[in-house]
C-alpha cells in the first residue's frame, strides 16, 4: 500500500503562486486584505486540484483513470441494451397493430 502523503497541500505550485502574488499585491496597495482573497484563492487552487486528480499521486490517477474507462464502457453498454429495448417495443407495436 501506498505511503500517505503528509502536508499534500504544501506541493500546490499553483496555489502558492496566488498567496504569493496576493501579498505581493498587498503590499504594493497597501491593502492587506488582499492576503484573504489570495489564501481563499489557494483553497480554490487545490479544490481544483483534487478535482482534476492531481493530488492523488501515480496510482490513485491509474485508478481513476480504469474507473472513468469502466464508466465509458458501462454507459456505451447501457445505450446499446436501451436501444435493443427500444427496437423491441416497436417490433411489438408493428406486430399488434397487424393483428388488429
């Protein structure tokens, strides 16, 4: 089994890039409130990151990856079966209006 990964979140490239453009724009304004918008932007980084799966290192992303192919194979079978259901009850529509 894989190792967690501890403090995951300092990684976050992009992350760091917004709180550090963030104090940097704190301070050159002088607004230091800014800081907020640049750590609810950080937040918003690895929100983002853990959605796309970046965070879930190498295995977590194969998995994910054969989950999503499963889906796409189960969605395609899914179509194919409302399909033949579909031919089904129109064969039976033909063969109940010949009969009346």
């Amino acid at each position: 089994m894989q190792q967690p990964r501890r403090l995951w979140f300092l990684l976050d490239f992009y992350g760091w890039v917004v709180l550090t453009l963030s104090i940097i724009t704190a301070f050159i304004i002088g607004q230091w409130w800014v800081v907020l918008l640049g750590i609810i932007g950080y937040l918003l980084a690895l929100l983002v990151d853990l959605a796309g799966g970046r965070a879930l290192g190498r295995t977590g992303a194969m998995r994910l990856a054969r989950a999503e192919q499963e889906n796409r194979e189960l969605k395609a079978e899914q179509a194919r079966l409302l399909g033949a259901i579909q031919e089904r009850d129109e064969k039976l529509g033909k063969s109940n209006k010949v009969d009346k």
